[in-house]
RNA sequence: GGCCGAGUGGCGGAAUUGGCAGACGCGCCGGAUUCAAAAUCCGGUAUUCGCAAGAAUGUGUCGGUUCGAGUCCGACCUCGGCUACCA
C-alpha cells in the first residue's frame, strides 16, 4: 500500500511540493495519489475530444433546458460568484444526463457594455478587441472549471451574426407600435456622455461609476413595456420563481387601482384632474397640490403669488434627484388658485410642491391630510384643516387627529355616504362621478416604459432611418436637418446593421450620440435623396433579452430559432442567476418573449419557468468582496492550490445555494482532504469483497439522500451524505468496488474529473457521463431494528431497541423493563407513541 | 419609513410534515507516526457543576399553544438585502 499523502501543501504553501516518486516506488504508470493538476486537464481533453456534453436531437427522450445567466466578460476574470451558480447548474445538468433527459447547457457572452468602451477611450484600444481578450479569459477559466457546457452553441451578444437577430426583434418592436421615439427628460449623464435608464440611476448618481446625473429633454426611442403591465403581473402566478423576486416586479410595476377625478378650477375654464386611490376620502380634500413641473401652474397662480410660485418652480428645477430624495421635508407654496371639489362643492386653495411627482399618475392629488400621510405633514406645516372622514368605528373622533388614518373603515363627515364601509363607499362614488362627468375609474401604473436609447459606441446600432433636408452632401459639411418624425426601418435584408469604425469613442457635446460623428456612416443616399441613420444604441440589456433563445438555435441563418426547435426545448426549465437581476434583465426578458410571443416566434408565455438565485459570496471576514478591501479571491488561485473539483464542492458545501455566505479557504483544504480519501478508498477497491448488511444499507441511503438533495437542489447536504459514505468506505482494507462505483456515479456531478479518474480506475470505460444515475431500494434503507428514545415527562431518560415495526404494546414493555428504577412507584398517566421515532410516558 | 429574508457551538452550517438539537466540514485540544516538522491516521470538542457516573442549562428576547417547540402563534430586539414621497 502506498503511504497515503497529499498533495495539499500547507496554507502557507511555500514548501515546494515533492513528487511522490521521490518519496517511493510507485506502481509503475499508475497515480498513487491524486493530483487535480494532472487529471483535471486530462478529463478536459477527453470531453472536448469525445463531445461528451452535445446537446442531443431528436431522440424521444423528456427535454430539460438549464440556464446559467450568461456574464458579461469584464477585464477582472471570473470572480468566485460566478462559479457557484455554474456549478450548481452544471451538477443538475449532469445529474439529468445521468437520469435520462436531453439537456441543453449552453454558455455565452453578454459582452456589449460600457467597461470595454470606457477603457476604448482611455487607451484607443477597439472594444471588440478588449472583448475578445476577456472572452478568451473567462472561457479559459469556465473550461478550468470543468463545466458540462455545450460549447459547439456559444454565442457572444456582438458578434454581427448575434445583432443582426437583435435588430430584428426590434423592427418587431417597431411594427408593432411597441417602439417610439418620445422627447422626454432623461437622466443624462455629462461624465458617461449617457442617457440612463431609471433603473441606472441610484440616488442621483450612475449605477456604473458613481458620476452625477441631470434631467434634461431629449429625443429618444422608448419601448411600450407599459403595453404588457397586466400581462407581466398577471403571468407571475404560473412561474416557478422565489417568491421575493415576485413580489420585486410586482411592486416594479405597482399597479393601483382608483378613480380620476377632475376638480374645476374657480374663475378659470380650465379643470385639474388626479389620480386617487381612495376617492372615499374626496370630502376630507381640504386642497390640492400640483407638481412644480404641472402646465396648469401658469394658469391658476394669481398675481400676487407669482413671484413665490415662480421662485419655488425655478428652484425644483435646480434641485439634483439627489437632493429632492435627501430632504423629505414638505415644501411648497400656495398659488392663489382655487378649486371646487365635485363632491361637496367647497372651494380648496390649489398649492404647488414638490413631494407630488410629474412622473406618476397625472402630476396632481387632491390632498387628504386627515388620511394620508404626506398629506397631513404639508397641511400641519402651512396651517391647512384637517376634516376626519374615515373612522375605524363610524363616529368621529373627539380629539384632533395627531397623524393621518390611513387604514380603512367607515365614512364620517361625508354627506349622504356617512356610514359606508370604504370598499363599498369608492365603488359608489366613483360611479357617482362618473355620471355627473367628474371622474372615472382608473388604474394607475408604477411602471414606466423603457428608454432604449443610449449615446454609445459599444451597442446595437438601432436599425432605423429617417429622411434628410439638404442642400448638399451632409457628409461633405453641408447644413442638414433630420426628419425625426418619419422613422423607417431597415429592411430585413440589409441586418445586421453594423457599427461604423471610429477612432475616438469619447461622447462628445452632440447628444445624438457618438455614431453622429461617423458622418460616412451616418448619411446615406438613395434614389437621390438624403437619409440619416438613427446614431444611438441599444442598452446592454438588448442582448440579454433573448439569447436563451439563440442557444436553441445558434447558427441559425433564416431565423432568430427555428419554430421546432423553440417548441422542443422552450420554456428554460431552469434558470440559474443573481437577484440583482430580480426586476431589470428578468422583467425586460419576460416583455420580449411576450411580444415574440404574440408575434408567433416562441410558443410560450413565460421564458424562465424556475428560477434560483444563487446567493453572494462574501470575503473571509464577512465583508462584500472588493479590490478595495483586498479581500478578493480568485478563481485561478484555488484551482493551482486545491484543483477544480475541490473548488466547486467548497462552494457548493458552503451552505444553502441561496444563501449570503462568507468564504473560508481553510474550509476548502477540509472538502480537499474529502477528495483525497475519496481517491485513497478506490486505490484499495477490491473486485471480490461485497459490502455487507451495514454498508448495503448506507449504500442505498446515501443514494437516496443524494438523489432527493439534487432534486431540491440542496447540494451541502448531498455533499455532506458521501463524505459520511467515504469515511465509512476508508475504514475498510478491502473497498468493494461496486460501493466505490456507486460513490464515483453520485460525486461526478460535484467533481467530474474525480469522478471519470476514479471510473477508470475502477476498470470501466469513460465517460461516467454516459452510465445511468444508481436507484436504491427503499426496502434496503431501512434498519430492522430501531433505537428508540423514552421519555419521562418530556424529558428523555433512556433508550430502548426495538423492531422496526414495533407496536405501542412492544414499545411500553421494553420502556417499563429499560426504565424499571425510574419508573418505580409512579403512576403512568397517559403514553404518547410516535412509531419508530419516540416514547413518552406521563407520570 | 415600506417590503423580503435571517438570528442555532469558537466558525460555515445540519435537523424540510412539531418527536434524541448541533449531521458534515473548519478550527482547536490530545495521541500515533517522524530525528524533527509538514502531511497523514486515531480520539476528543455546546455551556455550567462534578474526579467520575451523572445532573442542570441551552437554538436572539419575552410570553403562549402542546405530552413534546429551533420548528407553530403573539409581541419585541438585532443584522442583512431590496426599495424609497407612486397619491
């Protein structure tokens, strides 16, 4: 027997590692220990050579589509969050190889962005070719890793041949109305030369970069995604999805349902309308409040109060969204105007302030201070009343109301309505209004649509033309002007559209964009007239709408995926990623496949039919990993130290996949030393010796405890269930090599390369891939006898052995023979019998 | 402020329908091996009291339901994530 030693060196790791020949003699040509550094290569070359993970076609067999969210390639590397979804997608994917499915387990590039052109303008390096570079990176290390993927189905979001499919969804868009252009304000960013999206922006500074952000108006292509509120709301009840994540798009897209109601304005032809949500509340609306931004402020400010409201208005304006957030105070100034509530008739001052937000419902509320919160701090601050109109018990309050009441219950104060529960009261009144044409019902929306223009280099070029008035050649200098009205599409044909060659990526002063100075590019002739591209990109979030489905079909060239093939393998059955996706990439995904959907492209509703998100990794103190606090680790590092497999059953055993958890590299030496014993138990396998009745039925156990955990996707456990098996297994001189077998068909999953070496070792034929996953016996997990605790009041005083199938009478007996002593001179009272598993006897 | 999640040994965690709390791993302590060390192997390791047998306590806090609670109910505390004036 060779000396059992490892081949971890210490933590320190300075000692130079001896070669264990150095030390013995080794059977000649056989590994007598296991070195990850020499089999982890070798398996990798096998799969690539044997194309042992080719997505199957057409074979009959039940499908499963498992989906990792592809990363975007960044100039760091993989960093160690990102294995520990791939590894827990890879451990299902070969997991249902191995139980008989076809499984498609594509991987990808989300590679536009803005890192790769930031770094475009700092050194003029092409961004396709930082790209590319990374790219290379992080296939290297996922190829490290030894995951399971389909590589011949890669794809890379911009590729021309991924773009031209991009685009093509777009003009999509475009027909179906679903993309227009809308003069708005945006967060533009002066540092980025960007507009964001809202989602973009946090706290008034650019999620990338942490640079300011100012609302200014300009012209940008926006998608319907309000279109599909509904049907994005209502969808999420058929998925599989945390209910977290749920709940995130649902308050995302925040639908409320209330009445519009329209208050006229005194001595002007002119009426304000607002959104409510508890029109029950309109007779305590003791005022109204305008957005600052609100046309009608113009009109019903009064002479004398022009000067404040005009002040006030500018002074909104200026305010960052930063600062807007950071003071929640309630300012605002009257402006001199009336209103007349439709309910009672009463006149109520009309203020201006800027805690109501253009942005929602119709830029007005009526104010209820008495029932809203907001409300009652701007009235008690400027000296408005405040009238109850809603009680929990249908009389009013006797005392002044100190806060606002905001809870539902009986109208007071409310004319012919007093004593109307509020549900019934908002059905009544809104019909009311709407008959005397004061109101509607209404459903409001949190929910904006999406701007999908950027001023970029490094994106999609949108796929759109417009015509030109010129004297000249626009090209040449001469003075144009750009009919932004009459947008078309780019034929089908001429997709993709390609992004010009420029030489400097810098977002200049020109908000069209960088692509407007590629002048060449830009105009173009035909038939003799003059037309403009469109010169702004696409977001990043473009390609990552539909690329699960390209890896159906990836090099298809007559569509974006074939029709069969969407409905052979569509919905993803699995979906691996991280929550910070929760509402932006997964909501915009789910409105694409939606309208691909209507569109007769895909046969389904939902894309992502389970979702799991993998939780974060923290550093060894606790801490969020970052540069900063130096606290990184990196994946290269483990793998030179510890090897690929040793890695990813560390992070699998680190606990729950969804779970935040710190990392710990001592841990990793422990599930190390695991693998270490795993090896050493099958260099002592041994054809002729059989387990016996112990060993059968840990055998049969740990299958079944690692099939279950796979199912549930609770990999530390199963991990944690063959580390018990090995340990059991090490204790034997001779292994008996159908136990080892059964432990190499359970741990591949976790550790593939361990797992092929360990296969061969045991004289099969590789790949392990291709053997079908063990079944166990029930019958065989079960002990014939079991060790029963008793308890005397609820506390246990002793143990009794039984038969598996003992009876309460069986059970009393053996108790009142274990426990005699204890038990003497005591009454029993009552026995509480849980078979199998507890006795407890009441004295 | 709102929503979601979580509090269990020195540490990561296990106990999934209420039934022996602490599986598995790390760390630590002791032993074997070694000239010595590393590595490896064996044993121990919740806390308190006790030489020991053993006893008591123990899953964030307080209370409740139950023969029995980490698990269920109520109130609270702490931490983490998301969100933030959405009428």
């Amino acid at each position: 027997m060779a000396p059992r030693c490892s081949a971890i060196g210490s933590r320190a790791s300075k000692a130079v590692h001896r070669s264990p020949r150095s030390r013995q003699h080794a059977m000649a040509g056989a590994m007598t220990r296991y070195e990850p550094a020499t089999i982890e290569p070798k398996w990798q070359a096998f799969w690539d050579k044997d194309d042992t993970f080719r997505t199957p076609e057409e074979t009959g067999r039940p499908k499963t589509y498992i989906l990792d969210m592809f990363p975007y390639p960044s100039g760091s590397g993989l960093h160690v969050g990102h294995p520990e979804g791939y590894t827990a997608t890879d451990i299902m994917a070969r997991y249902r190889r191995a139980t008989g499915y076809d499984v498609l387990h594509p991987m990808g590039w989300d590679a536009f962005g803005l890192p790769a052109e930031q770094h475009a303008i700092l050194t003029g390096t092409h961004p396709r070719d930082t790209t590319s570079e990374n790219i290379a990176t992080f296939k290297r290390q996922l190829k490290m890793l030894g995951f399971s993927y389909d590589w011949a189905r890669e794809i890379d979001t911009t590729s021309p041949d991924y773009v031209k499919w991009t685009q093509w969804i777009f003009l999509k868009l475009f027909e179906r109305g679903l993309a227009y252009q809308s003069e708005i304000p945006v967060n533009w960013c002066p540092a980025l030369g960007t507009v964001l999206a809202n989602e973009e922006v946090i706290n008034g500074l650019s999620e990338r970069g942490g640079y300011p952000v100012e609302r200014v108006p300009l012209r940008q292509w926006v998608l319907k995604i309000t279109a599909y509120a509904d049907r994005l709301l209502a969808d999420l009840e058929a998925v599989e999805w945390p209910n977290s994540t749920r709940i995130m798009q649902q308050e995302w897209i925040g639908r409320s349902e209330g009445a519009e109601v329209k208050f006229d304005v005194v001595d002007h032809d002119a009426s304000i309308e607002v959104f409510t949500t508890r029109p029950d509340t309109l007779f305590g609306a003791t005022f109204m409040v305008l957005a600052p931004e609100h046309p009608l402020v113009e009109q019903v400010t009064t002479d004398e109060r022009r000067l404040a409201v005009e002040s006030y208005v500018e002074q909104a304006k200026n305010k960052s969204e930063r600062d807007r957030q950071a003071n929640k105070e309630k300012t605002g100034v009257f402006t001199g105007g009336l209103a007349i509530n439709p309910v009672n008739g009463a006149e109520v001052p009309i203020y201006i302030a800027d805690y109501v937000l253009w942005g929602y419902g119709t830029g007005a509320i009526m104010a209820v201070p008495a029932h809203d919160e907001r409300d009652f701090e701007f009235a008690t601050a400027h000296g408005i009343p405040i009238v109850e109109v809603v009680s929990k018990t249908g009389t009013p309050s006797e005392v002044p109301m100190k806060g606002a009441m905001v809870e539902q219950g009986v109208a007071v104060n409310s004319g012919k309505y007093d004593g109307l529960k509020t549900r019934e009261f908002k059905k009544r009144v809104t019909a009311d209004l709407e008959a005397a044409g004061h109101g509607t019902a209404r459903v409001e929306y949190k929910l904006r649509d999406w701007n999908f223009s950027r001023q970029r280099y490094w994106g999609e070029p949108i796929p759109i033309y417009f015509p030109v008035e010129t004297d000249g050649d626009p090209r040449a200098g001469a003075d144009f002007r750009i009919r932004y009205d009459e947008p078309m599409a780019v034929d089908e044909a001429e997709l993709p559209l390609r992004l010009p060659e420029l030489d400097d990526y810098k977002p200049g002063e020109d908000p069209a964009g960088v692509l407007a100075r590629a002048r060449d590019w830009r105009f173009f002739q035909k038939g003799g007239a003059w037309f403009a591209r469109e010169t702004n990109t696409m977001p990043q979030w473009a390609g990552s709408c539909w690329y699960y489905l390209r890896f159906i079909d990836p090099r298809n060239s007559k569509a974006l995926c074939s029709p069969e093939l969407a409905k052979a393998w569509l919905p993803v059955d699995l979906y691996v990623g991280g929550a910070e996706h929760a509402v932006l990439h997964l909501l915009y995904a789910r409105f694409w496949h939606k309208v691909l959907y209507d569109a007769g492209v895909v046969p389904t509703k939902e894309p992502f039919k389970k979702l799991v998100h993998q939780g974060m990794i923290l550093g060894e103190g606790g801490q969020k990993m970052s540069k900063s606090r130096g606290n990184v680790v990196n994946p290269d590092d483990i793998v030179r130290e510890f090897g690929a497999d040793s890695m990813r059953i560390y992070e699998m055993f680190m606990g729950p996949l969804e779970a935040t958890k710190p990392w710990s590299t001592s841990s990793i030496a422990g599930v190390r030393r695991f693998l270490d014993r795993v090896f050493n138990a099958t260099l002592r396998a041994d054809e002729d010796a059989k387990p016996d009745a112990g060993l059968t039925r840990l055998l049969h156990r740990t299958i079944r405890k690692v099939t279950e955990d796979i199912e549930g996707m609770r990999f530390n456990t199963a991990i944690s269930a063959m580390m018990v098996l090995s340990n059991e297994l090490l204790k034997l001189d001779k292994v008996p090599t159908e136990a080892l077998d059964v432990l190499a068909k359970l741990l591949h999953p976790f550790a593939p390369h361990l797992g092929e070496e360990i296969w061969e070792m045991l004289g099969h034929h590789p790949s392990i891939q291709n053997e079908p996953w063990p079944a166990y016996d029930p019958a065989l997990c079960e002990e014939d006898e079991v060790e029963v605790p008793v308890q005397i009041n609820g506390k246990v005083r002793g143990r009794i052995t039984l038969p598996k199938d003992a009876t309460e009478d069986q059970a009393l007996a053996a108790a009142r023979q274990a426990l005699a002593s204890q038990l003497e001179g005591k009454t029993l009272r009552k026995t509480i019998w849980v078979p199998g598993k507890i006795l407890n006897l009441i004295v």
